[in-house]
C-alpha cells in the first residue's frame, strides 16, 4: 500500500488586529489541491490505472506541498504573533495556544471519529497502513504520533505532518526569542537559509536526495523549514528588499520550483524556491496577487484544513466501493470521469466540514479568547489604587 503524505495545516485565522495576506491563503489553496492530485496519482493503480497522469513530474512531486506549508506556517504565526509577544510572552501563548486547540482539535477529532465508524463498519487494509489500536488512536487523537509514540502514519494517516507541526507549536518560543536577536534583515535571512542548509546537509549525510520522509526525519524536515518561514518573515519585517522587485523574486522562486519539479534528484532545491515565493506572495507582488490572491484560489485556501483532513478518507472510500462493487476502469475517459467526480466529492465534502465544524470551532476559540481578555481586564481593575 502507497501511504498518503500530505500538508500541514498554515495559521490562517490572524490574532485580531493582524492584517492577513491574501496571497499567502490564495496559495494554500493551490498547494492544497497540488498535494490532492499526488495523492490521487499515487492511487491511480486502485482508482483509473487507465490514465497516465501518475507518471507526469508535476503530480510525482506533489509531495513537496507538504514543504511550503513548513515554511508557510512558519512565516504567517511569526508574522501574527512576533509583535504581539512584545507585550508579554506569558499572554500571547495562551491566545496562540488557544486559537490552535480550537483551529485544529474539533476537525481532526470528527476526522478520527469517522474514520473509526467507518473502518469498523466497512474492514479493509488501506484505510491505514498500521493496524487500527485503541494505542495510536489516543496518540492521534493528541497529534503526538510524529513524535515517536507511535506510528506516525496511523489512522487518518495525512495528519503526520499536523502532528510535526504540532511539536514546531512547541517550540515556537524559543523561535520568537531568537528572533529578537535578529536586529538585522540580513542577519534574519542569514538564519533562515541557515535552516534549510542544516535540512539539506542533513539528508545528504543520510545519502538522501529527496524530502519524502515521514518516519526519522518528519520532525527536523518540520522544524527546520518551520523555523526558516519565521525568521523569513523577520528579515522582511526588518526591511528585506524594501526597495527590490517582488514580481522578480516570485517569478524566481517559481522557475526555481520547476527545476526541482522536472529534474530528478533537485527536491532539496524546493525550500529555496519556496521561500523566494513566499516573499513574493508576503510582498503582495503584483503577480501574485493574479495567481494567489484571486477568489477561486482564496477560497480553496479557505477549506484546504478541511481538503487537508478529509481527502485520504475520501480517495480510500473510493477504493472501497470499487473493490466492492468489481468496477473497472479501462478506458481513459471513463478514469478521468472518475477522477474528477472524487475532485468535486472532496471539494464538496471539504465545503461541509469547512462550515459545520471548522468554523464553529474557530467562533468557540474566539469567544475563548475574548473571555480572557475580559478576564485580566477585572483583574487589573480590581488591582488599581
């Protein structure tokens, strides 16, 4: 069985009085959806092995979404938090861990909720590639799995990478206070491709050439990309190219990206690539604001958590019920056909879960947040002279 990887989820509900990025939600989305179309290659033997798609490079390396979302997270929480931490580091935890609790927890349990009916109600082996214990789904249940609990790709096997992310939530103080150390722009970046350099000098010494890597390597592969996207968003806080062309550092980043993407053997090239188009993106080129900030990608932005959790429990039902039913698909449009209805079930789905639990959860993370403002405000008041 082919196991799933797939993106992290990027902070994209702001502190309030934080101006979000379009761009950088508009890219999520088409990120999103370039990790869908990997997954859905690496399936395609089970689904429509009458297409040929699997085989095309762009649909091969969609693994490397996984990636920007790293960096991404790392960028958009320093750029909603670095500030805010100014004021006290005590407070702004309890609202950033406030807002992740109920950002994160109520989707991924109703995922493993429905995972567990359905896995009970209809047995088969691809719905996870580890048995199905009571052990890991505690362990999922608290996105520790990366962590070296248990297997990490367990259950609804995509949240790995949540799980790493998870751990970087840990120890993004240590990453806000180094990033006060940073006084300069150059100083800031110097330490951003730092971090990717100690990524791609890692996976060398190990002889590996790709970033395809869930077990061993899943946390520094989070980390390091993680904190990278933090101290990028430092250096241009501190002026990074105030006066240079963000059209060009996209469109570089992106040139970078299809090198990596066409030539075997250049994954490690993709951070770097990542980076130069997320500070296009941040610097809300002109370009990108075409690509990115457009309402179709902003609004696949908006449900790719849910696109995040849902789709592998989609693309393994599907893989059900052809198993069950005996249909086979030998002809290319009859694949494609199927292909793009299990494209619009995932969207549609998505859609549901966007709004009847992930929103929800965020308005409960926010009356949350606002009850502990009103909190310390009775008691500084009581405390007055």
């Amino acid at each position: 069985m082919k196991v799933l990887t797939t993106l992290p989820l990027a902070a994209d509900v702001l502190p309030s009085g934080t101006r979000g990025i379009p761009a950088l939600t508009g890219i999520r989305g088409v990120a999103a959806c370039w990790v869908v179309l990997y997954h859905i290659g690496t399936n395609l033997d089970a689904i429509a092995p009458a297409l040929p798609v699997r085989d095309m490079a762009l649909v091969r390396a969609g693994y490397l979404g996984v990636d920007l979302f790293f960096l991404l997270s790392g960028y958009v929480l320093a750029h909603s938090y670095f500030r805010r931490a100014d004021t006290g580091m005590g407070s702004t935890l309890q609202v950033f861990w406030i807002g992740r609790v109920f950002r994160i927890m109520p989707l991924n349990t109703f995922m493993l909720l429905l995972l567990s009916l359905l896995a009970t109600a209809f047995p088969a082996p691809f719905w996870s590639d580890a048995p199905l214990a009571a052990s890991t789904f505690w362990a999922c249940l608290l996105l520790v799995q990366s962590w070296g609990f248990s297997n990490p790709t367990s259950w609804n096997f995509p949240a790995w990478s949540l799980s790493a992310e998870w751990a970087a939530y840990v120890v993004l103080p240590l990453i806000l206070l180094a990033g006060r150390y940073a006084r300069s722009a150059a100083i800031a970046l110097a330490a951003a491709l730092a971090s990717l350099l100690v990524l791609v000098l890692i996976m060398l010494t190990l002889g590996e050439q790709n970033l395809h890597h869930v077990w061993l390597l899943g946390l520094p592969r989070c980390l390091l990309q993680f904190a990278a996207g933090a101290f990028l968003w430092r250096s241009l806080d501190l002026g990074l190219l105030r006066r240079g062309n963000p059209d060009a550092v996209l469109a570089t980043g992106l040139c970078g990206l299809a090198i990596a993407v066409a030539a075997p053997g250049l994954d490690l090239v993709a951070p770097f690539a990542f980076a130069a188009i997320i500070i296009g993106c941040a610097m809300e080129s002109r370009l990108a604001n075409r690509l990115f900030a457009n309402s179709t990608a902003m609004f696949l932005g908006s449900i790719s958590f849910s696109i995040y959790l849902s789709h592998a429990i989609i693309i393994n039902g599907c893989k059900l019920v052809l198993a069950r039913t005996g249909v086979e698909l030998a002809s290319p449009p009859a694949a494609a056909l199927l292909v793009l209805t299990l494209i619009g079930a995932i969207l549609a789905v998505s859609t549901l879960t966007w709004r009847l639990v992930e929103r929800p959860g965020q308005d409960a993370g926010r009356w949350c947040v606002q009850a502990l403002g009103r909190s310390r405000l009775r008691r500084r008041k009581a405390v007055a002279p």
